[in-house]
C-alpha cells in the first residue's frame, strides 16, 4: 500500500464524506435562516461572527488534513498502518479528516475541535433565539412573505436547533475527552491501551475470583463429606432377625 501523506488521498472514508455534507450543510442553514429573517445590527453581529468562526475552523481543517505528519523514521514515532509511515507523538489516525492526528497537527486539531464546539453552540443559541426574542412582528411578516406562514418558519427554525444542536454535542463530548487527555497526559492511542489493559487485568481478575471461589466450595464439600458418619447402623446394635411366618391350621 502506497504511503499516504494527506486526508485528501483515495479512499476516503464514510465519515469524512458524511463530514463534507453535514458542517457545509449547518453553514448554509445558518446563512439562509439568519440573513433574511434578522435584521440591523443584530443580524450583522450574527453574521460577523458565525463566519469568523467559520473561517478558523476552515482553516484548521485544512491544516490537519494537508499538512504531512508522518517521517519515514525517526525515534519516539509510531507507526500507522492505515497511512503505510511512521508519525512522531501519534495521537490517532482520525477518521473524520482520514489522517493522521501527530505531534505536528496535533495544536491545529484541538483548535478545530475547540472552534467547532463553539462555533455550532452558538448557532444553536441564534435559532432558539429566532424563535423566542427574535420573533418579532416583522420577523412574522418576513415569514409570510418569503415562506408563506409563521408555521413553515417556526418547523424550519425548530429543524434548524435540532441539527446545530446535534452537532455541538458531538463535538462537546470530543472536546470534553481531549480536554481529559489534556490534564492526564495522555494521548488518545496511549489512553485506548491503557483502557483496554485495565478491561483485561479486570477481567482477569474477575475469572481469578470466581476459580478461587470455585475452588473454596470444593474443599468445603471434600471437608464436610469426610466428617459426615458413614453408616445407617443402629446405635443400640443390629435389629433381631424377624421371625418367621407360621400359619394356624
């Protein structure tokens, strides 16, 4: 396999395509519900900084996926079988960007995550803002006008805080994990083999317990077999023979 030195080699994965439709998709949203139906100064903050976001979390995508990681040796650096190289301070090999995350864009990853978080946090804030401050009697007159009903436009505003939500979340729990890596001084790989040696020393423990456990109530068993008394005799002596039958003619 030939040695990959960026995301956007073939083949691309499921989930980097799914992430090229789902954060175009959100900024097009954004766009196409915020400027027609806000207006003045409100809607030029909103804008302003929706696309500043935008524009840093573009720019930090593309520098974790083009920018190279890997050497073709060099001491303290992994090796990735996914990319065919060696990258030194391996992180992971993600998936979403389809490269590796090393020591060398490992800044520009946390920031991208960082961005995004805030980035979709607010534009969730924005829509549930369109619907409840915002939603003012000329936001309802636009409505009509553009959408034809208040109803069209509260269900595609109402859509709109599901998806932006969603995705804040999920990049919430990626942030949240990194942040955790961040104070323990791990990196990802380490932590996932850390996690799966603690799985096996429990399980291993677990079945440790149980033969020990098992190994107990057969002693116990052994113990109380030999105690037990061994015969059905009659303590005061053996029963007198019966007598036999004799019929009266």
């Amino acid at each position: 396999m030939p040695r990959r030195t960026n995301g956007f080699q073939r083949p691309f994965t499921n989930d980097q395509m799914l992430s090229w439709v789902a954060e175009p998709t959100a900024a097009i949203v954004f766009y196409l519900l915020v400027v027609p139906f806000t207006f003045d100064e409100t809607r030029t903050a909103f804008v302003t900084v929706f696309t500043v976001l935008l524009g840093l979390h573009i720019v930090c995508w593309l520098w974790c996926s083009l920018a190279d990681p890997g050497v073709q040796a060099q001491r303290e650096a992994r090796y990735c079988s996914v990319c065919n190289k060696s990258v030194p301070g391996l992180d992971h090999h993600c998936t979403w960007l389809n490269t590796c995350i090393g020591k060398r864009q490992y800044p520009a990853f946390f920031a991208l995550v960082t961005i995004g978080t805030i980035m979709y946090w607010f534009e969730t804030i924005v829509f549930i803002l369109m619907l409840t401050t915002l939603f003012t009697a000329e936001t309802r007159e636009k409505a009509e006008d553009i959408l034809g009903s208040q109803t069209t436009y509260q269900v595609l505003v109402s859509l709109a805080v599901c998806y932006a939500a969603g995705l804040a979340c999920a990049l919430s729990i990626l942030f949240v994990f990194h942040m955790f890596l961040q104070f323990t001084g791990l990196g990802t790989y380490a932590w996932m083999i850390s996690n799966r040696d603690r799985k096996v020393q429990k399980a291993k423990k677990k079945k440790e317990k149980a033969k020990a456990k098992e190994q107990e109530l057969a002693s116990a068993k052994a113990t109380g077999e030999e105690t037990q008394a061994p015969s059905n005799v009659d303590q005061n002596g053996p029963s007198p023979a019966p007598l036999p039958f004799v019929a009266n003619v």
